[in-house]
C-alpha cells in the first residue's frame, strides 16, 4: 500500500436549514416575502470531521441510520461543500452513490449503458469495445432492449454498477451495492472486491450496513455516530463497536407475531438453546400440499432494535444451494448450530420461506423469537455455520 494520500479530509462540518414552515400559496408566499422572515432549524449532520485514505486503501464508512455517511460520501464526490473545513482529492474519483444517476428511464437499456459510459468520460468506440463485458456482468442480456422504466430497482443498480467498475479513475466510491442481486451477482461483486484488496490497483471508499464486508474487505474503516467519528482505524475494532451501538436499546419490535405468505411451505415448532458457546436453532418445515417442491430456500435475520445485524439464507449455504427437496404432505426437521459470538443484545430472529428460487413466499415470521445474549464481542457466525439436517420427509 502506498503512502500517499489520495483523500484528505480536514475539520469539515456540514449543516442543513430545515424551514419551520412552507408557503402553500401564492398569498402565503408574498406574505412571508413582506415579511422578511422565517424560522429555520439548524441540523448539524457532520460535525468536524478529520481523515485521511491513503492510494489503495479498501476503506469502510459505517454508522447507523441518520449518522451521516451518505451525507459524507456526497461531500467526497462534489454533490456538497463543507459548512466549514476543507477536503483534498489527490486523483480522479467515480462516485456510485445514488440510483438512476446518469440514467434515463425513457432511453433502452442499450442506450443507458452509452449515455452513462459517455458521462463517465468513455468515447462511443470505447463503450462498444466493453459492451459485451458490461451487460454479462449485470446478467441483462435479455432486457438491454427495453426500457430502463420497465427494469427493477436491482436491475437498474446492476447495470450502473457494472459500467461504473470500468470507469478509469483510481477512486471509486460505493453506497452498499452489495444489497442488491441473487447470489450470482453478489459472488461477482465479491470477486471485483478481492482483485482490487490484491492487488491495490483502485482506492475503494465503501458505505455499508455489513459488517461481515467491513471485515472481509476493509483495510480501514470508520465508523459514524451523530455526525461525530466514533472508531477510526482496524475494521473487527470498528465491527464490534458498531455492534456495541445497540446494547441497552429498547427493541421496537412486538411480542406479537406477524405471520404472512401462501402457506404451502411452513414453519412449525420453532425452537432454540442459546448456551455460553453455542446458538441452536430446532424446527420442522411443513409441505401442506399434494405437490413436491425441490427448491426451497430458509432464510434467517437477526435483528436488533429493527436493524439486521447478521442474515443469510439456505441458498448460500454448502449442501442446499440448489435448493431443498420436500415431497409432498410431508415434514423435515432441521438444526441450525453455531457460535454464540451476538455480544451482549436483545436479539429478534425472523424466519421466511420461499419456493421457485426464491420468487413465492410460502411462510414469513415476524418475529420467529426473541432472546438476549450476553456475550461479549460480535463476529460473523455464519462463516462457520453447520447446517445439518436430521430427518427427512417425515410425514404427518
């Protein structure tokens, strides 16, 4: 890694003036204009904030809901100034911030992908060169030809991500877009990560929510509380305190439990342990029709304070990425066993069932349970996930 700093921040703050009302009419207008007056309110988002990332660095910003990142990251790319303080950018920077950026939802995919390439600093004959390349890497090949309205949310991210990475600038700044795409796209992401951690050919500036990505990526990372930096520096450091922010919280969710989905897959007798070393998960998944399925997928959220802090589901998981078999009215039991390393929290599990790879929700348990640990620290369990199965097709 090279010593040069590529981006210096220094002492900046940024502030926003939220009017206290708004004229609603033309007449309120002039009458707030005779006035010459309008009460405001001061909101201090970032608040004298100081670093710096060093050319190859893979850093992290992390902090919850409110704290200040996007605010941040939007600073980094020229989209704010700084109420007060100065920032340094030491090369040219690429900004993935926000969706639809650069992109018109009337034009065709096609179209989007040169529109875009084009604001990124790329000549036609450039664009046509990587075409192919853009499109496989957001697996659109099917839908280049139609309208960028017509594309999803995920779509659309996949495809501006795909062109962004191609962009030739040595910054490049990312706001969680491993949040979007099957398991396919994520597992490209995650090997587009890996090449630039190896070989430190790109400075990579990554706002997150995952602290399975902080730790699995990140060099440095920073983790934001109330405008202020909290922990800057070894990213398991930052994780953890992040982790921390939730001990002593008041969860918002509801003993009730709501229940949703078809009901042709469900979830019965949904029980746990939760020992100093290890959390066990026991249930059965029930079939309640005359049909057999061979793709269901389980999916786990832990949750504090509404917040998911670790959640993975059965298609990530070695023996059942294709999906699990289930004949018809019939029953399976499983357990889920693995490390207590949840910290000292007030945790909310919830449960989902799908079927068709993941496209019909059959069951969706909100909450499944709820249990507090007591543990100290926090790291991501599911890395050394056993997932079991034992009994099969047990019928009612």
């Amino acid at each position: 890694m090279s010593d040069r700093v590529v981006i210096k921040v220094d002492h900046i703050s940024k502030t926003f003036r939220l009017p206290h009302e708004r004229a609603g009419s033309i007449k309120n207008m002039l009458v707030g204009f005779a006035k010459r007056k309008r009460g405001y309110e001061i909101q201090k988002v970032l608040n004298n904030i100081s670093f710096e990332i060093k050319d190859g660095d893979f850093f992290g910003i992390v902090g919850r809901n409110g704290s200040g990142k996007s605010t941040l990251l939007k600073i980094l790319a020229g989209i704010y100034m700084p109420t007060e303080g100065s920032i340094a950018i030491n090369g040219k920077l690429t900004p993935f911030i926000e969706l639809g950026v650069g992109f018109n939802p009337d034009l065709t995919g096609r179209e989007n992908v040169f529109l875009n390439g084009s604001l990124l600093g790329f000549n036609r004959k450039e664009m046509k060169a990587m075409y192919d390349s853009i499109v496989e890497f957001a697996e659109l090949e099917r839908f280049m030809d139609q309208k960028l309205k017509n594309y999803s949310s995920g779509m659309q991210v996949r495809l501006a991500f795909s062109i962004a990475i191609r962009a030739n600038t040595p910054i490049l700044l990312l706001d969680e877009v491993l949040a979007v795409g099957d398991e396919a796209f994520q597992k490209k992401c995650s090997n587009f990560f890996n090449d630039i951690k190896k070989d430190k050919s790109r400075t990579i500036v990554l706002v997150t929510h995952s602290m399975d990505s902080v730790r699995r990526y990140c060099d440095r990372a920073m983790l934001l509380e109330k405008g202020k930096i909290v922990t800057l520096g070894d990213p398991n450091e930052v994780a953890d305190d992040y982790s921390k922010q939730f001990i002593n919280t008041t969860a918002t969710s509801t003993k009730k439990k709501h229940r949703y989905g078809t009901g042709e897959v469900v979830y019965q007798n949904i029980r746990h342990i939760l020992t100093k070393e290890w959390f066990i998960l026991d249930f059965d998944i029930s079939n309640k029709t005359k049909n057999n399925y061979d793709s269901v997928t389980m999916g786990f959220d832990f949750c504090v304070d509404g917040d998911i802090i670790i959640g993975n589901d059965t298609r990530f998981m070695k023996n059942y990425k294709s999906g699990i078999s289930l004949a018809a009215n019939s029953k399976k039991h499983f357990t889920l066993k693995f490390p207590n390393n949840f910290g000292k929290h007030h945790f909310t599990l919830n449960t989902n069932i799908t079927t068709e790879n993941g496209v019909n929700v059959t069951d969706q348990l909100r909450p499944a349970l709820e249990f507090d640990s007591n543990n100290i620290g926090f790291s991501d369990a599911w890395e050394v996930l056993s997932f079991p199965e034992i009994t099969e097709n047990d019928k009612d």
